[in-house]
C-alpha cells in the first residue's frame, strides 16, 4: 500500500479501500484494475524518488564553492573513505587499502599519490615554455618588469588598472603617474639580470601546518612569499628565509586601518620588519586601494625591507595570456602569478602551500582531515579566484618537469 505521507508528497492521490462485497466477475475485474493501478503508483514513486536524490546530490555538486570540498560532512553520513578491512592482524594486505564512498575522496587521493612519486625537472619542456612566453611577452620580462621602476614608467604615463574587465565601448580606469609615485620607485628592478638555481613559491594553503617543510624551503636560493605570513610561529612548517613577499592592500585596511595613526602607522613598520628584501604591494589593481597603497611608500622610512609597486602592465599580461587559452575570466591569485615570475628567473621551481581543498587524506587507509583555507588564520573561503583550475595548471606543470608541487610531510 502507498504511504500516506509520500503520496501526499509526490501529489499521488491513494486509493481507498472500498468495503463493497463483490461477485466472482466484478471482483476479479476490479482487483486486476486495483493491481494495475498500484503497480503504475509504485513505480511512479520510486522512479521520482531515484531522480530527485540524484538532482539533489548534482545540485549539490554545483552549488560547491571553488576551492571547497565535501568531505566535511554530518556525522549521520558515511564517511569518504573508510579501510578495506578493519582485521587486526598486520598480515592482511587489505588493511592498507582505501575504500572510496565519496568521489572527491578518491580524487584527493589520487592527487596526493601523484605529487609523491619521483620527480624531475625537464630542461626540454622549461625552454618550451620560455620560448612560448617570450613570444608573447616581448615588450615586457618578469626580471625587468614586474614592479615598476623609473625605467619603464615616466612621469604623467597612464597607468591600467589590472584587476579589472574590459567592457566594450567603456575606456578602462587609469591612474596618472605623479611626481611622488615616481620619487618611491627604485631605479630598476631587483631581479633584473638575476639567475637563481632553486626558487621556493610558500602558497598558503593549510596543507603547511605539521608538514616541517621549513628547512627545505630555507635552503632555497631566493623564496618567494605571499600576502606577508607570520614567520616565527610557523618556523618549521613555513621556513624564515623571504626574499620576495606580496601584501595585498586589503590587508593595510584591515589589520592596519588604513595607516590613519601614528600608532598604525607603527604596527605596520613592526609586522613588516620580519621580512627581508623586498615587499610586493599592487597598488594598481583596482582603484579603491590605491591611495593606502601608495600612503605605505610615503609613511615608511625603514629600508628594510623595501616596498615596491607591482606593475599592473605586467600581471594583466599574464592574466590575458591564460585567458586567451580559456582559463577563465577570474583574476589570477598572486601565488599563481608569482609562479610565472619564477618560471623567468629560477632554474629549479619548488611549489608549497598550493592545496585548493578543504581536506587531507593521512597515510592510514580511511583516515581523513579537514585543514584550513590559510596555515595562519581564521580567514574563509573566497570566491575572487579559479583556485582549482590553477591548482589543474600548476598539477599538469609538476608532470612535465617545470616545477615541483610538494603536499604533505616534507622528508
């Protein structure tokens, strides 16, 4: 008999139960009928049934946030992965084997295994690449051109916003260069002419916490850092040494208040001092965080380490160079970006902290945990880039010897 409460659901009308008495031909008639009735019902409803639970988990599926997982789920649920055989006995090859009850489980792990087989770098597949972007980017080089400097700006040259799309038959928003941004600017680029064995890129991915990848990425030649991480409390998993390290505007507003005290003013010289070099701002990407930006050059008279502007010329070249290739239209992360600054002047490219996923698969089979979106903070997930289909770049740069991408321990 149809539940009640599911065909009220479904809008099935159930049947009533009719107490007529019945003779031999009437009865047989109507019971036929009554069969073929209930039987249609039936199927009706446990075909809704099967394709609604399945719209509702494609639903699901599309309404993930990029660069989030599903394997943090309610308790009632199964879980992702769980061990083939919960046999005590070391003898059982199965104990050491997954089973997969979640696709994006069986995803992470693959991904994991992949980063952990042997690799190497390929000269071959390097110069390719070089040649392919120096094609494109002849006018503009990552050693010389990826901050500005008084030789490839001049004052009252209009500068392009990078961060933002073009829009047919609206001009893009522009910034006239002063006097005064000119007198911050350094002579000529840091990198310029430079040639570095092994470059380190730190991303920021919680995938660092109790990896004591640190003393790996110190031993780099020149490391490059995103978005100025705390250093000290983060030693052994981060590393200490900084050469290069990017800082968002946005976080001069947040942490900083926009530098309108003395005493931010302070606090920002302060957290800043633990770097070495150079400082990376994009005082141009878009229009809002232009004056803070460019307030932190006039404010700062430590000399190091030494704030640069990033060129907006030359990001929206790498930007346009991945969007002709149907990347995408979402503005790149900087860690992304400073990839390709690498691929210019490093010969051995080593990648940390690039994990776009909300979890972690550990050696036990079955054993899976959540990590945070930054080793650093309590900051959540955002949507203001493509995380997974640069995380798909960078993964398919690892397989043909271009950089290597380290997930997990660091031995």
């Amino acid at each position: 008999m149809i539940d009640t409460h599911m065909a009220r659901r479904y809008h099935i009308k159930p049947l009533r139960h009719n107490f007529q008495v019945y003779n031999r031909s009437s009865f047989h008639s109507e019971n036929i009928s009554m069969l073929v009735i209930l039987t249609i019902a039936t199927i009706t409803v446990c075909t809704i049934t099967y394709f609604t639970a399945n719209a509702r988990e494609l639903m699901e599926t599309r309404a993930r946030p990029v660069g989030t997982s599903r394997l943090a789920k309610p308790p009632k649920t199964p879980p992702p992965a769980e061990p083939m055989s919960n046999h005590k006995s070391n003898s059982h090859f199965t104990r050491n084997l997954w089973n997969f009850v979640a696709n994006e489980a069986e995803k992470l792990f693959l991904y994991q295994h992949f980063l952990e087989t042997p690799w190497k770098p390929n000269t071959t597949n390097q110069q390719m690449w070089r040649s392919e972007w120096n094609e494109l980017a002849s006018n503009l080089t990552a050693d010389k051109d990826f901050i500005l400097t008084q030789q490839n700006v001049k004052e009252n040259d209009s500068l392009t916003y990078s961060l933002y799309r073009k829009v047919k038959g609206k001009p893009m928003k522009q910034f006239k260069v002063t006097k005064k941004l000119m007198d911050n600017l350094p002579n000529a680029s840091p990198l310029d002419g430079s040639h570095f064995g092994r470059c380190s890129v730190v991303g920021n991915s919680g995938i660092l916490l109790d990896s004591d990848c640190g003393k790996q990425i110190d031993q780099s030649d020149y490391v490059f850092r995103c978005n100025t991480a705390p250093l000290e409390p983060f030693r052994c998993d981060a590393g200490m040494k900084s050469n290069l390290t990017t800082m968002n505007p946005s976080i001069i507003e947040r942490r900083f208040n926009c530098l309108k005290k003395e005493e931010n003013i302070s606090s920002f010289a302060k957290a800043i001092s633990q770097y070495n070099d150079d400082i990376w701002l994009p005082c141009f990407g878009i229009q809002s965080h232009t004056q803070t930006c460019l307030k932190s050059l006039d404010v700062y008279e430590g000399l190091n380490p030494r704030l640069l502007v990033a060129n907006p010329a030359h990001f929206r070249l790498v930007w346009d160079f991945w969007r002709e290739r149907k990347f995408g239209t979402e503005p790149l992360s900087t860690g992304f970006y400073l990839v390709h600054v690498a691929l210019s002047v490093c010969e051995e490219i080593h990648l940390y902290g690039f994990w776009p996923f909300s979890a972690q698969l550990d050696p036990s089979p079955g054993q899976v945990h959540d990590i945070p979106y930054h080793y650093f903070d309590n900051l959540k997930v955002t949507k203001n880039h493509n995380m997974n289909k640069e995380f798909q770049i960078l993964l398919q740069m690892h397989k043909h010897g271009l950089l290597q991408m380290h997930a997990g321990k660091c031995s």
